[in-house]
C-alpha cells in the first residue's frame, strides 16, 4: 500500500526540483531526509516537507514498519504559469514564464 503526499502549485520551476528528486529515489525515508537536509536547494525544502507529509500519513493511517518505508515514486510535474510582459528595447516586449510545479511522493 502506497502513501502519498502532493504539493501543488509550488512556486518553482520543475526542472529546478527533478535533480533532486532523482537523487532520493530508491531510497529509505530516513536517508531521504538526511541527504535532503543538507542541500543547499529551495527545492530541497520543499520536498523536505512533502516527505514528511508523505510519512505522516502513513503513521496516520498504521503503516507496519515506518522505519523500513522506500521512496518508490517522485513525480515533479509542471504546473501552470504566470505570464508577465517585460519591455525591451524600440517598443517590443518579452513574455517572462514564472512556472510553478506539482511535486508528488509515494512511499511503499
């Protein structure tokens, strides 16, 4: 049984937070916090706290073994973006894109 925790529309680029996502997959929960506690990132708090969402629910709902929870899924989606015109130069003007993201954990 999968227990999951979501953040959705977070202020961050997802191509921001993929790198480290992809560096606690696979791994136990409690690893997971410590390598992303010593990131220097602001993606790295964010999935900080989707992770201990993740893992609070799975107390909340009686999971045997909390020690022995694996990260199986990360999942950081785009979400939708803010579109703002910056003026440039002889009257043109430059769409500047403030994406935000859907960042999704599972635990097994």
């Amino acid at each position: 049984m999968a227990f999951t925790a979501v953040h959705r529309f977070a202020r961050i680029s997802p191509r921001k937070v993929r790198p480290i996502a992809d560096m606690i997959r696979g791994k136990f929960a409690d690893d997971a916090l410590n390598v992303l506690r010593y990131q220097p990132h602001r993606g790295a708090r964010m999935l900080e706290k989707v992770l201990r969402s993740a893992l609070a629910n799975a107390e909340d709902r009686r999971a045997p073994n909390l020690n022995h929870l694996i990260v199986v899924d990360v999942r950081v989606d785009p979400g939708p973006m803010f579109k703002r015109m910056r003026p440039r130069a002889r009257g043109m003007a430059n769409i500047i894109k403030k994406r935000m993201s859907h960042i999704q954990i599972a635990l097994e």
